[in-house]
C-alpha cells in the first residue's frame, strides 16, 4: 500500500475554486484568502445578516444542498448563504481550520481528521450512505471476470499486463480512498503492493479514467454511471455498500464558532437539509435537473444524472444517528494507516440536536 502522506500533506488545497451554486438567488464575489463565493442582494432576518459561509464538492452525495438553493428555499427561508466549490475534501477543511467558511458538506473522513488536528467542527446532519463502488475498465474487468476472488482477479491483471493496476480515488484521508483500502484489507484480501492507489481531484479522476489513463477507481455518482455510460469495456467490479458494509459518506458539518454565533441559522440550515433529502427521494426527475445544472452542465446529459441518482450507489440520509457506528468502525480503520493519530471521540463530534429539533424530537 502507499505510504500515507503527512497529515500537513492531507490540508494541501489540490485545485482552484469551482462553479457556484444558487445562480438564480446568489451574486458572485470575492471573498477572503481568495475563495470565490457568493452572497444575496435580499434584506435578510436578523438571524441570517451575518449568512453562512458554505463549501462543497460538486458531487452527487452534495444534492442536499443543490435543492434547498435552486428551488429557493434558502432565500424564501432568509437564509444567506455564500457558496465555494472544493475539488476534495482536505482542501475545504483548510478552508475551515483557517476560519474561511462556517459549513462544509464534505466527507466523514475529512470531517474526522480536521477534528482529530484540532479544528473545532460538528456533524449536524447525514447526507449519503452507501456512496462508493469501485469501477473498472478494459483489462481489469476481464482480469476480474469469472475469477473466484477479487485478489486473484488482481494477480491475473498483472500476469497480463506485466504491472500493478492503476486505481484512482480521491485524495489520503476521503472516504472514497479509505473505502478502497477497506475493501483491499478487510474484504478482499489484496496485497497492499498488488495495487498503486492514484489520488486525485474528482474531475481530473473522471478524465482519467474515461482516457485509460486509469485502470479503475474507487469513487461516487456521477462518475460511476457517466463512465459505464460512454465506456462500453466499463463494469462495476464492487458495489456500493460491499466495499465498506454501511459505510458512511458526506455529511454536513459546521464549526462550533458558526453554531455560537448564528445557531437559529445553522437550525434553519438542517431544516432545509430534511427537507430536501425528502425532495430528492420522491422527486428524481426535478433533483437531476437541479443537479445537472450545478454539476454536469455541459458535461452529464441529464438522463444520465438521473440513473446516477436512482442508482445503488445513491442512497440519501439526513439522520446523523445512521452513520453514528459505521463511523467509529472508519475511524479505527483510518489510525491504522495513521491517517488519525490522536482518536477522536465520535460522540462528541456528532451534534444530534438540530436534527432532533427540525423532526420534532
């Protein structure tokens, strides 16, 4: 297996800021440290004056947020929120040990090793479970079909092709490179020299694995269901929720600052969060609208968001309580690569009660 990198390594911003969200509510802008972001022309309840400061992967497990900005509830709600977009997890969670943005829907790892380095931050809310598979190509499905085990499928890839396969997944630390090295250790029993682990930014993975540059990944929607969409040698070789059985995904957390300053927003934050986690359940025809239009405009034909958001590798939560477990199980997987060095206590990085105040609890 690749040696970890330093932790200082896991806060290394890996690409510029992105696309922003909300462009029928939000104006763009330039914020501190150079972020992008984006802030409403509204005039806004005392609570919200002071608006959030929210960043996010542009990535399925994230439609959450997408519904409560395009469909406007945030701006009926008050709501300011001022938007970046993050390429991986570890460069939104310098964002916030800096004091740049007060929200983050962003991975449980990254959300484990920021608490774990001292940044004092909260889960309030569940966004995915279940979110990762790792997808093939070309030779690695061949070498992988009809072998009676997956560390087997691996020896017959490199007695092909004379090399460890290439598997890309995003960088030390996400859930998706720590679900990947789960399934080697636990589940499949694969060498850690048998694979070369390729870390990368998720738009330079996908580009990677549609040019071959690749021979798989351990990744999320929609890249699993793009590639099998315009790859025809392209196969799910584990699915979502084998790999790391209940794993948990992205979760919506904030800092402890934000909750003491503007707490009535991060309440109405959760709210819209349950709210939309419903929405996009019932309603998959309008939610790969809105998704496609923040994430895959120009690049993801709708038709193809909507089968990624109705796929198994999408299954949408908002209870925080659900992950509560499977997290403490990825955290004592993360210190054995000494990705965590100081253990966290799960239950106090968890906050149940915004959660339990919006459901009425």
């Amino acid at each position: 297996m690749p040696q970890t990198p330093p932790p200082s390594q896991l806060f290394e911003p890996v690409c510029q800021i992105g696309s922003q969200i909300n462009r029928r509510d939000l104006l763009m802008g330039a914020a501190a440290l150079g972020f992008a972001a984006a802030t409403t022309s509204l005039s806004l309840p005392a609570f919200a004056a002071a608006g959030l400061r929210v960043g996010y992967i542009p990535i399925i497990p994230m439609t959450q947020l997408y519904v409560l900005t395009g469909e406007g509830w945030a701006a009926e709600a008050g709501l300011a929120l001022q938007t970046t977009s993050f390429q991986s997890g570890p460069a939104m969670i310098q964002a916030l040990a800096s004091g740049t943005l007060d929200v983050a829907y962003v991975g449980i790892g990254p959300a484990m090793i920021a608490r774990s380095k001292g940044v004092k931050l909260k889960v309030v809310a569940a966004n995915v479970i279940d979110q990762v598979a790792l997808i093939g190509r070309g030779p690695l499905v061949k070498a992988m079909a009809g072998v009676s085990s997956p560390a087997e499928g691996i020896k017959a890839f490199r007695a092909a092709n004379g090399r460890r396969p290439k598997i890309g997944s995003l960088p030390a630390g996400s859930v998706p490179d720590t679900v990947l090295r789960y399934w080697m250790a636990e589940i499949a029993r694969i060498a850690p020299d048998d694979i070369e682990i390729v870390g990368m930014g998720e738009q330079p993975l996908q580009q990677a694995l549609l040019s071959g540059a690749i021979d798989g990944a351990s990744i999320l929607e929609p890249i699993l269901t793009l590639v099998q969409s315009r790859l025809q040698d392209a196969a799910i070789i584990a699915k979502a929720g084998s790999m790391f059985p209940k794993q948990p995904g992205a979760v919506l957390v904030v800092t402890e600052e934000a909750i003491a300053k503007n707490r009535d927003a991060v309440a109405e934050l959760v709210r819209l969060h349950i709210r939309a986690t419903a929405f996009a359940k019932s309603n998959p025809d309008r939610t790969a609208e809105l998704v496609t239009d923040i994430i895959g405009k120009g690049l993801v034909e709708r038709e193809v968001m909507r089968a990624a958001l109705t796929s198994d590798a999408t299954t949408f939560v908002d209870d925080p309580r659900v992950i509560l477990e499977s997290t403490k199980r990825m955290q004592t997987f993360q210190q054995s690569l000494d990705q965590i060095t100081e253990p966290v206590d799960v239950d106090a990085l968890f906050d149940f009660s915004f959660h339990d105040a919006a459901k009425g609890k």
